[in-house]
C-alpha cells in the first residue's frame, strides 16, 4: 500500500535539478502551472511535453516514476477527457449516438484537457522527487515570508503544512498496521467479497482517525518537550543560497510561459 | 512437521527502488509441538521471519510451507483465513495488535471472525485474560488507555482467545515486569506441553526461555546462522556472540567456563543456579559423573 504511492517522497540521484534552491524550484513550478493552464493547443502542448521530458530525465530518475505519480490520477483524467467530448461541439462529426455527437474538436480538446493533466501531475512530482520534505518547507517559507506584511506567519503555515504532508503516509501506515492485525485474526481485506469489503473500509475509519489524534497528541508532547515554541526566532541547519543556476532555473520557465502564451495569440 | 521454509528470501518494497532486503535463503524446519525460540541483534530479520508464518507476509523468493499451507512467491495465492485461525501472531508492538475501542471487543475480534457465537467469544475473551493474569474488570476498558504491559497482556490475549495450534509471539515480555515476564514463560511452556502447541517466541533475554526453549534459531542480517538444541547453543556460544553480537546470558558463560575447567563439555549444561551449584558440589566430593577427568577442587 504504501510503497505505492509516490507523492511526497524523495528520491536522491544527486542530479542537477536536485541541487537547485527550493524556492527556485516552488517558483518554476507555479510558472510551469501557469503556462499548463494556458496551453490550447497541440504544438503549445507539444512544447511543454517536450520541456518537461527534459527537465525529468535532468533528474536521472527513471521516467516511470513520474508515471506512477500521474497514475493515481487517471480516474480524473478520464472523466475530463469524457467531459470535453460531451460538452465541444466543434470540428466534423465523428460518431453519432441519437441526438448526441463526438466531434473532432471535442476528441480533440479532450484529449488535449487529459494530457495537461497528466504532464501537470507528473511534471510537479519532479518537487516532491528531488527535494526532501524539510527543504521544500524551508523553501515555501522563504517564497511566503513577504506574507509577513499582512500579518500571515509564513512559519505557522509551513509547519502546517509540514505536519499535514507529514501526516499522509503516517495515516497509511497506521491504516496498514490495522489492516495487518485484522487479517491476522481472520479478517483479511484481500480475501473479502466487495460488499464485505466496503463495510470493513468504513470500519476501519473510527481506530485509523482516533490513531491519527493519538499520533498528533504524541507529536505535540514532542515538539514540546523539545522546547519548540511557534514563532520563537529559529536558526536554520540549512541555508538556503540563491545561485546564478537558480535564477537560469526560473528564467527557463518564465521562457516556457512566454512561448506557450505566443501560441494562445498566434 | 509444523513449518518448513526452503530458501525463503524476503524485500520490502520488492520492485521499487526503496527495495530492502530482509530475509535471505532462510531454510529451516521446526516440528510440531516444539518450544522454539529466535533470537539475533536488531534488524536481523526475526519480526519479518515470523510474519512469514501466518502469512501476513508472502516470501519475494522461495517456498513456505505451515501446517498444509503453501506459501510461494509465484503462483496463486491460497485463502489463508484457516491457517490464520490455526497460527496465532502477537506483533512486536501492541499498540499494532489492538485496534478496537473496548478490550472486550478486541478479544472477541478473532473467535467472531472464525465463525464463533457471541457467547462463546466473550466467554473465550475472559478465560484468555485470566490465562495472562488480568481479571474481567480490564474488559470494558480502551485497550489504548491501558499501561504498556496490560496493553501487552491484553495483545497477547487477543491471540490466545482464537486457541491456534502453532503461536508465534514477537518479543512477548518486553516492557513486562519480571513476575509477569516469568509467568508468561510458564503459561507459554504450559500451553506447549499440555496442549500440545507449538510455541515460537523471539526474545532478546534469552535467559528467561532458556530452561523451555527446545530449539533455538539465531538470525543475523536476514539470514538464519544457527538452529539447533539449547546443548547446541551452548557449544556455539562463544562463535555467536563473537560473529552475531548475541546477547549470551551469563549462566551459558559461566557454565562454559566451568566446563572448561574441569572438562565437562561433553555433559547436559546446567544453566540454572541449583543445578550448577549441584553440578560443583559433586566436583568437589570428587564424583566426575561421566567425564573420567578429574577437576581441580
Ligand atoms: N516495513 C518495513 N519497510 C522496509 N524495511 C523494513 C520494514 N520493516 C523492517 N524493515 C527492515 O528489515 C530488516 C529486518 O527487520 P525486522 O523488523 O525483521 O528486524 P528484527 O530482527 O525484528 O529487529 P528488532 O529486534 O529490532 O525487532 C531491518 O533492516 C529493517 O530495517
Ligand atoms: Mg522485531
């Protein structure tokens, strides 16, 4: 269960892209989001692939790990592709089913619609893949810190954060734990009819949540007693420097946006 | 014969690359109604060996046989409900055991699931609890809100109320007292030897099993580096404290030093303090007993 799901684990190649400053990265991945939301059209879509192949193999992580990443997703790729196929009437008809039609705009768009998706769930797992859990954080305070002004404390939001991100694969791991010590007494999800299954899934809801507030209680005890205080001055183990590479990595995608933005209006 | 593993190799996370190894050609054999004990360093690979024997874990290489279960890396995989009724698993950990909101519920968790009557479960959840030393008051309790030895206790009986034939419990007196640690050696010897079950336990204090363990296993970096009788492991003790980092308990030691002194190796060791100080006194009044060589004195 829990070595498959990828999100929010690091895996360390020693690459390039691993070393560019998280701030960098969290910023070239906002503009990589921006230029997904604006591609409309084959070649723009053509470009960021082929911008984003570029940058996954920089990381010399294998490909199908960022193919696993997207997997989770494909349920919801499906039904926006489905979505656009409906809903575009424009193009020729393709195939007619009483009084509805598939046209080749709508394949089109749709399949345009599934592929940002994925290359969007992918591509962002280049974050989670080549920055550990603490830099990414260290990152997110530094790109949220102007937040300060308004009287936001970037620090409470990243540990928010942390602990949340933190939480998932504890929550699965418990989730597992209980699942393991059920079926050694007989209850076996793998061996159940669906119906069975669904009620067993439900079951394990209340021991998973109230494990769940058991950890954060455990976790509260620990920080504490360890003397952190939110918003006391803290030094940080790493510092954080922004290179001449880091600003090349944000110009890269401010260029990708640019491009991807010359399409919308060529 | 109760367990058979043939070239058993166990990873965690097999096909990823977070890919760890565990347990490698790991063969052994352990028969039926034997009082078996695991021991090795942390890490060795014990708590992963003894998830094979339920099949909470399925090997990634080799072939597990329990009872007339087949467990195989390839091929389809038996319904292992019945050889989860016939094999008991107490986790390392307790808190991984217990999972519902009352004791009395957690007990009943495995006898409802093989088919028992509501009845029969709660009367087989008390006579488990009694069987570890808690009396009916413990049943309506949280399981969570427990000490860390009731929540042990509490674990333990979880198992026992399902009655399996072959019980397979993962460091069982860790966080106990040693009145309750003794106990539980004698409740678990008197299980084997009345009701003919087969016990395993893995133990970091191999003293407190010493005197009802009949096979001892010893695992070091996923792999099984001695099994044989507690004789056995006395003769090799030397080896596997130097090569395994074996926590020997002193009497092994200091009955190999005596052995040595006075040429005793070939005889039954006596590892408890009555039956050493019998073994010096009839030294002493010059009666070798088997061993023609005479000791100093
Ligand atoms: N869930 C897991 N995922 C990945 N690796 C694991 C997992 N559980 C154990 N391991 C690794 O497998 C190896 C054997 O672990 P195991 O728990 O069997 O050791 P052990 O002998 O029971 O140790 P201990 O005496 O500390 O309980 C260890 O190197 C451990 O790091
Ligand atoms: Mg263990």
């Amino acid at each position: 269960m829990r070595n498959k799901l990828l999100f929010g684990r690091s895996i360390d190649t020693g690459s390039w892209v691993h070393g560019v400053d998280p701030r960098a990265k969290l910023t070239g991945m906002v503009l990589y989001l921006v230029a997904i939301v604006i591609v409309g059209s084959w070649p723009a879509l053509g470009i960021a692939a082929a911008f984003s192949l570029a940058y996954m193999t920089a990381t010399r992580i294998p490909l199908k790990y960022f193919a696993k990443a997207a997997k989770p997703l494909w349920v919801l790729m499906v039904f926006i592709f489905a979505v656009q196929c409906i809903t575009v009437k424009q193009g020729e008809e393709l195939w007619r089913l009483g009084s509805w039609a598939l046209y080749t705009g709508g394949l089109s768009s749709g399949l345009i619609a599934a592929s940002r998706m994925a290359l969007l769930v992918s591509f962002t797992a280049i974050l989670t893949f080549t920055t550990t859990p603490g830099l990414l954080n260290q990152g997110l305070a530094g790109v949220l810190a102007p937040l300060r002004r308004i009287g936001i404390s970037a620090q409470r939001l990243t540990l928010m954060m942390s602990i949340a991100l933190r939480f998932i694969p504890t929550i699965l791991d418990e989730t597992h734990k209980i699942l393991k010590a059920q079926a050694a007494r007989g209850a076996d999800l793998k061996e159940m009819p669906w119906k069975e299954k669904g009620k067993m899934l439900v079951s394990l809801l209340v021991p998973v949540t109230v494990s769940a507030f058991r950890r954060a209680e455990e976790l509260v005890l620990s920080m504490e007693s360890r003397g952190y205080v939110i918003g006391a001055p803290r030094s940080e183990y790493h510092l954080l420097s922004w290179r001449l590479r880091d600003t090349c990595f944000v110009l890269s995608y401010v260029v990708l946006v640019a491009v991807v933005l010359s399409f919308r209006w060529i | 014969m109760a367990i058979v593993f043939e070239k058993v190799s166990f990873a965690y996370d097999e096909r990823s690359l977070w890919r760890h190894s565990a347990l490698e050609d790991v063969s052994l054999e352990l028969e039926t109604g034997v009082f078996a004990a695991v021991a090795g360093t942390t890490g060795s690979g014990k708590s992963t060996l003894l998830q094979h024997f339920n099949g909470i874990l399925k090997p990634t290489g080799g072939k597990v046989r329990v009872l007339d279960f087949i467990l195989q890396a390839e091929g389809k995989q038996p319904p292992l409900r019945e050889l989860r009724r016939r094999v008991g698993l107490v986790f390392q950990f307790p808190e991984q055991q217990l999972f519902e909101d009352t004791v009395e519920k957690d007990l009943c968790f495995g006898p409802l699931n093989f088919g028992m009557g509501l009845e029969e479960a709660r009367e087989r959840a008390s006579q488990a609890l009694a069987l570890v030393g808690l009396d009916d008051s413990f049943l309506p309790r949280n399981p969570f809100h427990l000490s860390g030895g009731q929540m042990r206790k509490v674990a333990i009986a979880s198992v026992l109320a399902m009655d399996p034939d072959i019980i397979a419990l993962d460091e069982p007196t860790a966080t106990l007292d040693p009145q309750s640690r003794a106990e539980l050696a004698g409740l678990l010897s008197r299980l084997q030897r009345e009701q003919g079950k087969t016990v395993i336990v893995v133990t970091h204090r191999m003293e407190e099993m010493l005197p009802y363990v009949d096979t001892w296993i010893v695992m070091k970096g996923g792999t099984k580096v001695f099994q044989g009788s507690p004789a056995e492991l006395v003769r090799e003790s030397g080896r596997l404290e130097r090569e395994c980092g074996l926590a020997v308990p002193a009497c092994i030691t200091t009955w190999n030093q005596v052995a040595a002194r006075f040429g005793l190796e070939h005889e039954e060791p006596c590892l408890t303090p009555e039956k050493l100080a019998e073994r010096v006194v009839r030294l002493l009044e010059g009666h070798p007993q088997g061993n023609k060589r005479e000791g100093g004195g």
